[in-house]
C-alpha cells in the first residue's frame, strides 16, 4: 500500500469516525512517518498530493490542516426536507442503531461516545451543542460497525444540515432544554457501556421522541 493511500485512507476512516474533521490538525511528519513506516520524503509527496486538490493546507511552524474540501461528498437530502420527515427517518432508524452499536461497540468507540457526550455537557451555546450532538449520534452509529448503515446515517445528517432544520433548532433551544437532552444522552451512553440493547434502543427513542416534541410544539 503506497503512503498516499495509506494517508488517504487515515483521512476518511478520521473523518468518518468524528475524530477528524475540517480544521483539525493532522499528525506531524515525524509521527506519519512513524505511522506508516515510511521515509519522510514519501509522506512529503503524500501531503504534497492532498494538498494539491485542496484537502489540507499547511502552514509553516503550525502544521497541516484538514478544509471543507476533505469531507466526503454524500447524496444529499431533498431541499425541501421538513423537521417532521427528519425526526420520523430519525426515530425509525436511530433507536435499532443504538441497540446494535450497544452489541458490538469497541472499547474506542466507546471512549469516542464519551468524548463528545463530555464535551457537549460542558457547552451552553446552542451552536457548539448543536455540534457535539451531531458527533455523539453519528459515533453511535459509527459503533454499529455496518458501512451501509452509515452511508444512510450520513444522508440523514445532511437534512439536519438544512437552514429549515437549523432555525428551529436555535428557536427552540434552551439552556434547560439542553441540560435536559445531556441528561437522555447520557442514559443512552450509559446503556451503551452497560451493553444493554434493548435499554440502549429505549434511551434512544425516548430522547429523539422529546426531540420530537419540542421542535415540533407538540405538548
């Protein structure tokens, strides 16, 4: 396997995983070098390749960054996508995801899920919340392990990306109802570690259920 494929191939499994993500910064030379048991002018060519298409920028004494550009092109959603038609897919297919991933989870996906389960307890902005919540839902569902699954999982998230779906989601944010949502997600970690399924499938659709209810002013 040459090295730029083997760095190509580092940048998606990242990107998919959550762990990478536009402007995150990739490992230094010496650790690719490492990594890849490889001289150092070869994982040279390799960034140098990415970086020509645009993938990674690099600057000097600061390091090489991850653009929008390395993102994965997905089949988007349709434009016209409402809140209702996302929270229905969500329900019919997060919760069976959840039991799954609760089976067969690593040990690094778990701490993957802790990870952004930590980070968006810590956050009282909409805006950084909105951003940990994506990466804990989509790690659930990376922990399933099913490349097909994800590829559907993905096109999901890509109607969460609609401005309709944005709006709503900043009116109706609380400071109360994000503690409340850290606290479910919480559960749903919980029965993850646990190994439960069927308390992993129940947590899942509670959350997303109260979801639900209040994007949609349901009482």
């Amino acid at each position: 396997m040459s090295v730029e494929h083997s760095l190509r191939t580092f940048v998606r499994d990242g990107l998919r995983s959550g762990t990478l993500g536009p402007g995150a910064r990739l490992p230094t030379e010496r650790t690719l070098v490492e990594r890849f048991a490889a001289p150092r002018s070869a994982v040279r060519r390799a960034l140098d390749a990415l970086e020509e298409e645009g993938l990674v920028v690099r600057h000097v004494g600061r390091g090489t960054f991850l653009t929008e550009a390395a993102l994965p092109s997905v089949e988007g959603a349709p434009a016209d996508t409402s809140p209702t038609e996302i929270m229905q897919v969500r329900l019919l297919i997060e919760p069976p995801v959840a039991a799954l991933a609760a089976g067969v989870a690593t040990q690094a996906d778990l701490d993957r899920i802790a990870h952004c389960l930590d980070r968006g307890g810590r956050c009282d902005d909409y805006r950084d919340f909105e951003t940990w919540d994506t990466r804990l839902h989509h790690a659930i569902a990376q922990a399933a392990h099913n490349g097909l699954l994800m590829s559907m999982f993905d096109v999901l998230n890509t109607a969460r990306a609609l401005p309709i779906w944005g709006s709503l989601k900043r009116r109706t944010s609380t400071p109360e109802r994000l503690r409340c949502y850290h606290s479910e997600h919480t559960a749903i970690v919980e029965a993850l570690r646990d190994r439960d399924p069927a308390g992993a499938q129940d947590a899942m659709h509670s959350h997303l259920r109260h979801v639900a209810d209040s994007l949609l002013g349901r009482p």
